[in-house]
C-alpha cells in the first residue's frame, strides 16, 4: 500500500563536509537520523530530554509541577523576616501532605 506524502521528495547534496541543509525552518532543531539500509536515511525533527530532567516527563511529577504553578499564579509572594525563620529541625511543624 502506497502513501501518499504531504511534501514531494526534495533533491539535495551533501556538501565537502558531510553536511546537508535541510532549510532555515530547522535551524537550531535537534532531529533523529535513522539508518535503515544502506543509503536510507530517515530523518525526524526530535526533542531530546537531558537525562538529568527525564524526571519531569513523570506523569506524576507534571502533576504537582502543576498545580504548584496554579498555586503560586493565585497566591501573591508575602515578605518576610529571616530572623524569625525556623532556623532548628525540631522547630519545624509539618502537615501531612495530601496524596
């Protein structure tokens, strides 16, 4: 079964560099280039999370990042006193955290 694609193939040559341009909208993007045969190239515009931030890709995690983000666009910063800031553990009194 045939596809039909969306843009007509294009002709372009790698220059002296191994380079090929593939046009200003691209510019910057970070693509996948997939070698399926020899002489095949699939090529595939790409976003690639360092594994440091892979964490934020949690469902979970998108979540309480969220509404963490809704709460602060509704509460306006308040100042405070450093001085009177639980300095000591023992100090600390904490809420449960709901689920």
């Amino acid at each position: 079964m045939a596809h039909a694609l969306a843009i007509p193939p294009m002709v372009k040559s790698v220059g002296a560099s191994g380079q090929i341009s593939l046009g200003k909208e691209y510019a910057g993007r970070q693509v996948l280039v997939e070698m399926p045969a020899e002489g095949v190239w699939i090529i595939k515009t790409a976003r690639i999370v360092p594994d440091n931030e892979a964490w934020l890709e949690n469902p979970q995690i998108k979540q309480r990042v969220a509404r963490a983000i809704e709460w602060v666009s509704q509460h306006a910063p308040e100042a405070s006193d450093p001085d009177k800031l639980v300095t000591r553990k023992q100090d600390v009194k904490r809420k449960a955290r709901s689920a």
